[in-house]
C-alpha cells in the first residue's frame, strides 16, 4: 500500500555519529581504558547525557561527573587520540550504505552535518568506501558558531547545497539534533541510538527504529526497490550457541516454541543490529536444517530488561532440546520491533511473521543459504 506524502523534500542532510556510524559503541571502549587510569569504570550511564554533543561539552560531562583530575581540553587531546586509532574499526550503522548508495544513484543532493571537527568527520567516512564522494558538502562543528542544538549546523549545510531549509530532510540520532533540525525549519526523522528513549522524540516528523525502516517515498525520495515479497535481504550474518532456557513465556503464553540462544559472547551482534524480526536458517546438531524466523530485541509487550535473541524454528518438535548446539544463518529483516495493544494482536503478528520467512525461504535467493557450512553441526562429545 502506498503511504501517504508527508512533504516533498529536495535534498537529505545526514547526522554521522550514532546515525550512519557505530562510533557510539568504540568510543565507549575507549573510555573504559581511559578511565582506568584514573581508577574509575566506565558504565555507559552518562550515554544519554553525551550523545550528540560536541567533543568539549562531552569532555566536561564526563570530567565534572566522574571527578577526573583533568581539564576538558586534556580529556579531548588524549581521549580523541585514543579513538582515532580505531577509526578503522568502526563499522556503518545496517542501511547506512544502503541509503547513501540509493540517495546517490538518484541523484539526492546530500550533506553531511555533525557535532564532530571537521578533520574528525573526513578521518571517519575515509575508512567507509564511497561515502566521501556521495557528500557534496560536509559541515563540522567548528565552522559555525554554536553547534547543536542551535540550527546553525543544518542552516548551513543547507545554505551550501543551494537548498531551502523547508525542503531539506534531516536524519538524526539524538534528541539535540533533532532539536536542531526542528530549529531550522526542516523535516527531521529520528533514528533513536539509545534503546527505549521513543518517548524522548516527539518533535521529529518521523520516529524510526533503525535506516532499514527509513521510506523515502514518504518525503516525495525516490523509493528503495530491494525489498522481496515482504523482506529485505542482507548479507548473511551467523550466531550459535546452546539452546536455553528462555523466560517461559514462548510456549506457555504465546503458543509459540521459540529456542532461546544465550547473548554471551554476542554483544557485538546485538550492538550491530538493530531490534526487529528476522529470518533464515537453523541448524541443529541432531536433527538437521529448518526455516526460521526470529526476534531481536526488548520485546516492548513484555518491556525485557535485556537485548534477547529468540529464534523460532518452523517445524512440529516432539520434544525440547535444551542445550543442544544450535546455529543460525540470518539472510534477511522483515519489519522493525513493535509494541502491541494486546496479547492477541502480538501472537497474530508473529504468525504473519512465520508466513512471510516461510515463503520467502523458498526463493532462490534465500533457500541457497540451507547448504551454508555454518549449519551443519557435528558433535563434538567423544572427540
């Protein structure tokens, strides 16, 4: 069904940290190690405070509440340093190259307007293949007055691409760039960095859970032309592990038999994609290969304190099979996570869930991955 046109917009101007790069997490890993000098720990609870700011602001939250023995410009030089080296390591957020492929393939004038120097933004994006190149303008922190909040970022890139503010589509992680964009009269669509924080976005035009969900035909953009009978393939990715036992509510209060895998050891995983339902293959080290369909995510019916991984294999089971081996190799994304107004509409759902990944995997493109290495699981006991 076609959706509705919001606005028609004439360009994009894209945020960077937390929006097209997983920068968030690498830079948490290098706080760990800077702090530990100073005998502190980085736990991650001032994340909410330091998204989206500029380095300087970052630098006086984090000196003033873990009582560093340090001036902000200290904690910069030496901090910033740090992460440069890892810059390479830094991986695109999923639908980031998806996105600036397509806006770029059709011609969308794009900018690119972050918080960060300028020389920081270039150094990032030089490790991402192609991304220079689909920038015609990049605007940094230190070239304007004020950085976010203040719309002074947004205003300018738009001003270089030759663009009216009104018809200029922001995309943003942060509460403040979002502000920012609201403050320079543009349409702003919020791709939240921080789990759970929806309710924190009410001035953006459009909430989404992650690019994947983004549907540029919406703000009158050329539309993707990727998605597959109700599913959008992606390069395969794998998990495995032992089958756990999950929160008892699979079968017990849906009906349905998921096969919980514990997140030990897939913190990277669960940090790289976002929440949603997805789909592929399941192996199982005594039974063989089946199709499944799978959740990541909180669960918002059910508000999980944690990030869980539960696959649900389509086939009738006679029995259970805790703690036999288990591996998954996930071809593709259906929709993103949602909360549902009741028990009901949440089981109906899932089973639309089950039809689509059933369907799908029969399709050449996906059903070739059944033969995937990965799946065929030999017994390690006696060995």
């Amino acid at each position: 069904m076609a959706q509705p046109l919001k606005k028609l917009m004439s360009c994009v101007i894209l945020d960077l940290d937390g929006t097209l790069l997983n920068t968030d997490g690498m830079f948490s890993e290098v706080l760990k190690t800077f702090l530990v000098k100073y005998g502190k720990e980085w736990d991650g609870r001032e994340k909410h405070k330091i998204v989206g700011k500029t380095p300087l602001e970052e630098a006086a939250i984090i000196v003033e509440d873990y009582g560093l023995p340090c001036a902000k410009h200290e904690f910069v030089n030496e901090v910033y340093s740090m992460f440069s080296d890892h810059l390479c390591k830094v991986k695109a957020l999923p639908g980031a190259n998806r996105l600036i492929k397509h806006l770029s393939c059709h011609g969308v004038p794009m900018a690119l307007a972050s918080n960060s120097h300028r020389a920081t933004i270039e150094s990032k994006i030089s490790y991402q293949h192609g991304w220079k190149e689909s920038f015609s303008v990049i605007v940094g922190s230190d070239e304007v007055r004020t950085g976010k909040p203040s719309p002074d970022i947004f205003l300018e890139a738009a001003k270089r691409l030759n663009m009216e503010p009104s018809s200029s589509l922001v995309i943003e992680d942060s509460v403040i760039g979002v502000m920012a964009g609201k403050a320079a009269g543009m349409e702003v669509v919020a791709v939240p960095s921080l789990p759970k924080q929806t309710h924190r976005y009410t001035s953006a035009d459009e909430v989404i859970n992650s690019l994947l969900d983004l549907q540029p035909e919406k703000w009158g953009l050329p539309p993707f032309q990727d998605w597959i009978e109700g599913t959008l393939p992606s390069e395969p990715w794998y998990v495995g592990g032992p089958v756990v036992k999950g929160l008892g509510r699979g079968s017990k209060v849906l009906g349905i038999p998921t096969a919980n895998l514990s997140t030990e050891g897939y913190s990277d995983v669960l940090s790289e994609h976002p929440s949603g339902v997805y789909f592929g293959w399941a192996g199982l080290s005594t039974r063989g290969v089946y199709k499944m369909v799978m959740s990541i995510g909180w669960n918002p019916y059910f508000d999980n304190a944690e990030k869980t991984i539960e696959p649900w294999l389509l086939h009738e089971f006679d029995e259970d099979f805790y703690d036999e081996e288990l591996h998954l190799v996930i071809v593709g994304y259906i929709r993103p996570e949602a909360n549902f107004p009741s028990l009901e509409t949440l089981i109906t759902k899932i089973h639309e869930d089950r039809k689509v990944a059933e369907r799908a995997l029969d399709l050449p493109l996906y059903s070739k991955y059944r033969d995937d290495p990965y799946l065929k699981i030999t017994s390690s006991k006696g060995q």
